[in-house]
C-alpha cells in the first residue's frame, strides 16, 4: 500500500530560508537518528540486501553530524539520506509540517520539469514566460555542474526507492526543490539550441495561469468511448473504496465494451482490496492468485540461542542438544535477523453473481503504477485476454510501518515482502510490460500518448 497525500502548492505556508526552524536537542536529534535506526534494524524486511556493516558505520558516524546540524531541516535532510541507503520506495522519512520545501515557485518564474528520454525538460511555465522559455528546454547544467553530475551528487542521495528509474524520475522533478530564498543558477539549452542562464530564487508565484494549462483534474474515475468499440477507464487511485462505487455505475456502459483500456499509470496505490473488488468483474475465474508475503520473525530467546551456533552447526544439528538441523538453522538465522514467516497462502474465492466483462483489455502501466496498483497488476497476471502497455511500474509494496520523529517529524518502514505467487520478484524491478513503449520528447510537444495509441493498435488489431 501506499499514501500519496497532493496539496495546491500555492496553499502551502513555506519556511522561509532565513526563517528555519531550529528547536531540536542534541539529544532529540541522536534519539530520532537511533529510533530510525532501531526501527530498521528489527522490521525492515529487506535488511538482509543492506550491508550491515556500511549501515552500521553510518550510523555511528551520524551519532556525531547529526547533533552539529545547524537546524531542524538539515538535520531531517541527514535522516532522508540516511534512509535513501536502503533503497526502498516503502521506506521514508517525511519532514515535519513546519518545514515545507518549494519546487516548481521561483518568484518570476515558475517552471515544471519532467525526464523525458533521459533528460530534464521544462515541460510547462507560468504563461507569462512562455516565450522566455520555451516548453521542450532542457536543463543542462545547475550551479555551475553538469546535470547529472548535480543529479547524482546533490539530488540522489536523498531519494529513497526500489528502482534506478525512479531515483531518476524524482531526481528530474525535484532538481530545484528548495526552501524560500533558496539560489539556483541553471543553463538551459532551448529547442532552437541557443544556451540561455537563468539565476532562479525560491519565492511564491503570484502567477496562476501555467503554458501550456494543465488538463482538466483527473477524478477518481475516469471513463471515455475511445471508439465504438473501446471503452477506456482510467483508475487512479485505490486509495478511496468510494471507486468501486464509481465502477459499478458504469457497467451499463461497459457492458457494451468489445474491448476494454485500463489505465492505471496515475495509480500510486492504496488498498489492495479496492482493486481486487474491481478486477472481479474483468474475470471469468473462480478465485485469484495474489502476491505471496514474509516478514521478519524475532524471538528473542531463540535469537539468543542462535548466538552460540555456526553455518556448519546447520547441516547437521546438535545431538548432544537434542537440537535438529531445523531447529539450529531456525535459531542460527534468527540471530543473524534473516529468519522469516511466509503468511498462509490462499487463493480468494471470487463470489460474483453480476456479468462479467472479458474481452480483449490493455493495461496501461508505467513509472507511476505503484504498490496497490501493482499488486493488481499480480493478480491480474495470469488473465490471458489482458496485455499490459507501456513502461516497467514503480517497483515497490508491502506494509509500512509509521512512526514519529522529534520535532514533527515522521517515518515508515516497510514490513513486508511480495512477490509473484510463484516466488517471482518484482520490488526492485518493477512489473514489465508485455509491450514497452517509451515517450519521446517530440511525443510530448505533439500532444500525443503513444501507450495510449499502441493499446488501439493492438485492440484494433484483436477486433479484426
């Protein structure tokens, strides 16, 4: 599962750069460090892919950095980097509400940035600087370095995630993030290739109108004849149960359907259940076969006792502890925090007296498609009349843990692992696509939605 929580940024109160809150303790400032820490060390599912002892050592490092940070926010931002070395989309640490950082609002300007093909394009600006700078520019440098050395050094380290393209996604959208008042010198290269410098200061836009204007609001639900044969539903989120209302209304009209787009690339999760409770109507089948999960297990006496025992001691047991191989690898591991508990696999009956609607249907995935709409996309797996279009998903679920931080602050770690029923993973890979189809940049000056086009070619090509 996953919470996005979407705010108007002109509503935000920002902190001013000069203004930074600084009302943490030294000993706040160790006991948030160690409280993350601990957290990790004892939930993290996937503390068996970290180097414990690169983890270890940074920790005992930041016991020091951390209580010389000069406020709340550079200590926060020492605790997102500490996070980002585990690598996992599930696994974050959120700034307080008294600290809020800008991104698109410099004053003047106000400027949205997109990777596109690898780069970092201006894909919109506030209207009166459309002609300033032209939606296709592409960021070539910022403070005096080269994009990606920037990206890699000063952006990078901050962005928790399963998956390099979305480092890279985040990294290009929030290359300028920043308090009030925070510089940026930038150099654009336009489509005309003219370089241009632009010296960039973090400043409400008073400015509302955006080039070119955003499309209308995306709902819950989204639904559109995309011919006379095609419906197109666009689920974009299973964060609200009130969609499985919404489709429900509308199956009069998908009924009608010879063939069926579902797009879920707006999709960054919610509850699994709320797709499941839609997908039941796109199958003919008795039950699914959703994810299969482990999490850690501690006992802490058992752990103990691991502590005595080797990798040799495994293979063979203690006779003269009446101990089983079983019993001395269980300990063994529990010691080393790598023993986990695999939940009871069930199918879900699935118990429907409505129609279905099983025709040719294209999924519509890409970076965006994350946790609850992944875990649809795996029960989804074996339906042999859907094809998914487009770009690997995000790469991350499970069941975070939330807790807080000093100051306001607060964090997640995630507790359990997924994977495909049969052992398949796809937290760190995202799930692919039967049909990759990558935008390109004259895609997106052109307005056109290639996914979107080869998902009619292909259901096109079905209704022949």
């Amino acid at each position: 599962m996953k919470t996005k929580l979407i705010l108007p940024l002109l509503l935000l109160a920002f902190t001013s750069f000069s203004q930074i809150p600084n009302t943490l303790t030294p000993a706040e400032k160790v006991y948030g460090l160690s409280k993350f820490w601990q957290e990790v060390n004892y939930n993290f599912v996937y503390l068996n892919k970290v180097d414990r002892t690169m983890w270890d050592n940074r920790y005992k490092e930041l016991i020091t950095v951390v209580q010389n940070t000069k406020n709340d926010y550079e200590y926060y931002r020492e605790l997102q980097k500490f996070c980002a070395l585990l690598k996992d989309g599930h696994t974050n640490v959120y700034l307080p509400k008294t600290i809020q950082q800008m991104n698109t609002m410099f004053g003047d300007y106000r400027i949205f940035i997109e990777n596109i093909e690898g780069k970092a394009i201006i894909t919109r600006v506030n209207l009166s600087k459309k002609n300033e700078i032209p939606i296709g520019s592409e960021i070539i440098e910022v403070n005096g370095m080269p994009i990606q050395n920037y990206m890699h050094e000063k952006v990078a380290p901050y962005i928790a995630s399963s998956t390099d393209y979305v480092v890279q996604d985040e990294c290009v959208s929030g290359l300028l993030r920043g308090l009030e008042g925070e510089t940026y010198v930038i150099k654009l290269k336009q489509p005309n290739n003219k370089i241009v410098e632009l010296k960039l200061t973090h400043k409400l836009t008073e400015e509302k109108e955006v080039y070119p204007p955003f499309e209308t609001n995306r709902q819950l639900l989204d639904f559109k004849w995309m011919n006379n044969a095609t419906a197109y539903l666009s689920l974009n989120s299973f964060e609200d149960p009130k969609i499985d209302s919404l489709f429900v209304e509308k199956l009069p009209e998908l009924y009608k359907a010879k063939a069926l787009i579902i797009d879920l690339r707006y999709n960054g999760g919610g509850s699994s259940s709320v797709g499941a409770a839609i997908l039941k109507y796109l199958s003919n089948d008795t039950a699914f076969h959703g994810a299969k999960s482990t999490t850690r297990e501690h006992n802490a006496t058992y752990k103990a006792w691991g502590t005595f025992f080797t990798e040799k001691d495994t293979l063979s047991g203690i006779p003269e502890w009446s101990m089983t191989k079983q019993e001395v690898t269980k300990y063994y591991l529990m010691a080393k925090d790598k023993y986990y508990y695999q939940f009871p696999y069930e199918t879900e009956a699935i118990k429907l007296d409505a129609k279905r609607i099983v025709v040719p249907t294209v999924l519509l995935i890409g970076h965006n498609t994350a946790s609850a709409a992944e875990d649809f996309l795996i029960l989804a797996d074996n339906q042999k009349h859907m094809i998914k279009i487009g770009q690997n998903s995000f790469g991350s679920t499970g069941q975070p843990l939330m807790f807080d931080l000093p100051g306001g602050g607060s964090a997640r770690v995630c507790t359990k692992k997924d994977t495909y029923p049969d052992g398949r993973e796809f937290v760190g890979y995202g799930v692919k696509p039967d049909i990759e189809v990558i935008p390109t940049l004259n895609d997106y000056l052109k307005k056109k939605d290639p996914a979107l086009d080869k998902a009619l070619e292909y259901l096109k090509s079905k209704l022949q």
